[in-house]
C-alpha cells in the first residue's frame, strides 16, 4: 500500500492561485496514474485531474485551461495548480491512486473574499 499525504490548501480570493501537492510513500507511485477528486458537502468525490505514469493528463471541462496537473517522479510528488480559482471550486481536494485504491486525507480549499 502507499500512503497519500496531501498539503497546500487553504483560503484564496477569487481569482487567486493555490499549488496543492501529494507526497507519495513509495517509488512505486511511478508506474501509476494519479488523480486529483475533490468533494463538496452531500456531494459524491468527483474527478478533477488524472494523469499518467507517461504523464498524458485528463481534466473536467470545469477546470480545462485553469488547472494544471502534474508529477516528480523522482521526488514521488503529485501537483496540481490551480489558477483563477472560483468560489465553485472550494471543497476538499483528494489525492487517488486508483490501481492500488489509495487515498489521501484531504486538504480543504476555499475560495472565498
């Protein structure tokens, strides 16, 4: 199992700019496509961002051309940047490695002035 640990939320101005990053425990996280889920109050978690172990990405229309997804494999390391951010993206962002089913505890982001 590899463990997910996230960081980089917080309160941002509409507009404004947050890099979240997720630190994988193992090496292994180079042969796995990660992805970024992000879940709101009574909502189910849904995708935001994937991206491969050959680094091809995936982003929901809601965040195409804000939002940037990307990894260090040599520091295990998940990114996503996140620009013109809006109030309707505040919610708490996740970490996923899909092919072992691991996730991070979350890191909350509001949106907000």
């Amino acid at each position: 199992q590899v463990e997910l640990v996230e960081s980089g939320g917080g309160l941002v101005e509409p507009g404004g700019s947050l890099r979240l990053s997720c630190a994988a425990s193992s090496g292994s996280f180079v042969i796995y496509t990660m992805a970024w889920y992000r879940q709101t109050p009574g909502n189910e978690r849904e995708v935001v961002a994937r991206i491969s172990a050959g680094h091809n990405t995936y982003y929901i229309d809601a965040v195409k051309g804000r939002f940037a997804i990307s990894r260090d494999n040599t520091k295990h390391i998940l990114y996503l940047q996140m620009n013109d951010l809006k109030p309707e993206d505040t919610a708490v962002y996740y970490c996923h490695l899909p092919g072992l089913n691991s996730w991070g505890q979350g890191t909350q982001v509001i949106v907000s002035s």
